[in-house]
C-alpha cells in the first residue's frame, strides 16, 4: 500500500509487549454476571448448566490456542495460562487481552445456545467478558496464583451455599442471611450447615468446591531450552493434538503439579 501522507498518526499507537521468558495468565471475567444470573434465572448458589457453559467455552478456546498449557475456572472467570516460550502474537499485550475477550465472548455466546435451547439470550443482555493479563517470573509465582483463585472459589462458595441455604430451607430474607453470616467463620458455616440444615459441606459436588482445572496432557514434551524451527513446529504439532482433561481436584497441594513437569 502506498504511504499517505496521514500515515504519521500511527506514530501516536504504542505497544506493551509482555516480558519474555515469564509465564502469562489471561484472565477473563464476566460483565455484570451478577445481574445476568438473575436475568436468565441462574439456579442458586450454582447453576450446574451455566457453569458447563464456562466450561466448554475455556475448552475451545484451550484447543484454538495450542499456546495455552492449563486453565482454571470457576463463577464467571477462567485463568489460561501461557507457557513461558509463548511467542503469540509476539506477546502484545493488546493482541492478547482483545483476542481472549473476544474468543471467549463469541465462545460462550455459542455454547449457551447448545446448552440453553430454551433460552434464547436477549439484545438487551447480552454476555460479555473482559480479559488482563499478568506476567510471572517463576514457576512458584504461578502455582500460588492458581492456588489464590481456588482459595477464592472455595471462600466464596461456602459463603454462598450457606447464605442461599438459610435463604431458600432456612427461610430467611437475603438481609437476614448476610446478617447472619457477617462475621462467621469458615467452621461456622460449616456448622451452620451440618447443624440446622444436615448438609455435610464436603458431599457438595467436587466442581462448586474447587472449580474446573483444564489441562493439555503431553508425553515426552521436548526437553532443550533452545529449539530449532523444525523442533518448533514439531512441538506445536504435539500441543495440538495433546489430549485436554477436565478435573475438578485440589490445584493447592503438590501433588498437581509435581505429577505434571511439563507445565513449568
Ligand atoms: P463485574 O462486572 O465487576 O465482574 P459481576 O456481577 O460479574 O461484576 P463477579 O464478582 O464477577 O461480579 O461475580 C459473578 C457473579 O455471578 C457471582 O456473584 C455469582 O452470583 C454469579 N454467577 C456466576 N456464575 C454462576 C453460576 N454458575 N450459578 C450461579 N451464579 C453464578
Ligand atoms: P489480523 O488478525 O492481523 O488482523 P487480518 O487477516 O484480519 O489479520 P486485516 O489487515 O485486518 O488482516 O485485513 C482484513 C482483511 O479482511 C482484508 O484484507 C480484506 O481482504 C478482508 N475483508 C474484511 N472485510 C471485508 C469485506 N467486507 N469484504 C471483503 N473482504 C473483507
Ligand atoms: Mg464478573
Ligand atoms: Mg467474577
């Protein structure tokens, strides 16, 4: 294309291409979730169906992006991870964060229409999702991010099972339960529930207690630091076609992460 002598507002953009060699997370959020959930009459404290909805949309996006090595989700948030070689997009940070946002947007928006027939999504309210990105210097740094998200998620769902249980069996109004629950601790929810209610919080469904873990199974992943181009597009070729589980087990203790190497 010719130049123009308009071509100079270019020189107004600026890029912030993320630190090589660190480990990258994107995550993405739901706008608004907590309206929406009530807009399309989400089930209470867990709609089983949205959350697969999450779920399958992190998957397509996972297999889409052969870069991603894990993810964690839980709510209306997934975590991917990049791997530390990671060159998409030459690791601009706008690429990344606009892409992730839009891919798990358009994403969603298609498995909700798979797994929701019934309910088709409106104009007015329609999902949206923003996306950060945060660069990690090590390994260690990594773990202890995906352990601070399923702390969360299991903070925030013991909290919401006992405040819905004390709302819809213990028939308390919402301010009640919020007052009820202001100042608890974890053993005095789980009290709460076993006590007045019978619920043992630990038979609660493995995926409401600690998320969903997605993550790329790969044999013999290549051991050197410096690779060649072949070895590259070999290894690309491998990530593609690895296999990638769904778990919703404990990401807090080692055993995760020392049974799988191949994602540091
Ligand atoms: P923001 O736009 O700032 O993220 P938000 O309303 O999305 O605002 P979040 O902190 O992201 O706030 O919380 C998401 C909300 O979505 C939760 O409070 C929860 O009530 C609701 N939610 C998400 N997924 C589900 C689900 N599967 N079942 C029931 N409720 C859900
Ligand atoms: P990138 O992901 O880097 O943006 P790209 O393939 O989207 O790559 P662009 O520079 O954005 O590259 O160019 C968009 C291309 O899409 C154009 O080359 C044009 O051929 C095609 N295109 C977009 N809209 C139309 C349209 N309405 N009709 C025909 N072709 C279109
Ligand atoms: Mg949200
Ligand atoms: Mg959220």
């Amino acid at each position: 294309m010719a130049n123009s002598r308009f071509e100079y507002v270019k020189l107004f953009e600026r890029e912030n291409p993320l630190l090589p060699d660190t480990y990258i997370v994107l995550r993405v959020d739901g706008k608004g979730f907590h309206k929406f959930s009530a807009h399309y009459g989400f089930e209470k404290p867990n709609d089983a169906k949205a959350l697969d909805v999450m779920n399958q949309a992190a998957l397509s996006v996972m297999t889409k992006y052969p870069d991603v090595s894990m993810a964690y989700g839980d709510s209306d948030e997934y975590s991917f991870l990049l791997r530390k070689s990671c060159d998409l997009y030459e690791r601009r940070e706008m690429k990344l964060i606009t892409t992730f946002a839009s891919a798990f947007t358009t994403e969603y928006y298609y498995w909700w229409t798979q797994l929701f027939p019934e309910k088709p999504l409106d104009h007015e309210r329609l999902p949206q999702f923003d996306c950060r990105a945060v660069v990690y210097p090590n390994f260690q740094v990594v773990k202890d991010y995906f352990s601070w998200r399923q702390a969360d998620c299991h903070i925030n769902n013991l909290y919401n099972t006992t405040f819905w249980t004390l709302v819809q069996k213990g028939n308390l109004t919402p301010q009640q339960a919020e007052q009820r629950l202001s100042g608890t601790l974890a053993a005095d929810k789980n009290e709460i529930l076993f006590s007045e209610f019978g619920i043992n919080y630990n038979n609660e469904p493995e995926m409401y207690k600690k998320g969903t873990v997605l993550v790329r199974e790969i044999t013999e992943p290549e051991k050197q630091e410096q690779l060649s181009d072949r070895q590259k597009q070999r290894e690309q070729k491998k990530r593609r076609k690895a296999e990638i589980k769904t778990l919703h087990c404990d990401i807090i203790k080692d055993d995760f992460w020392q049974q799988r190497p191949y994602l540091e």
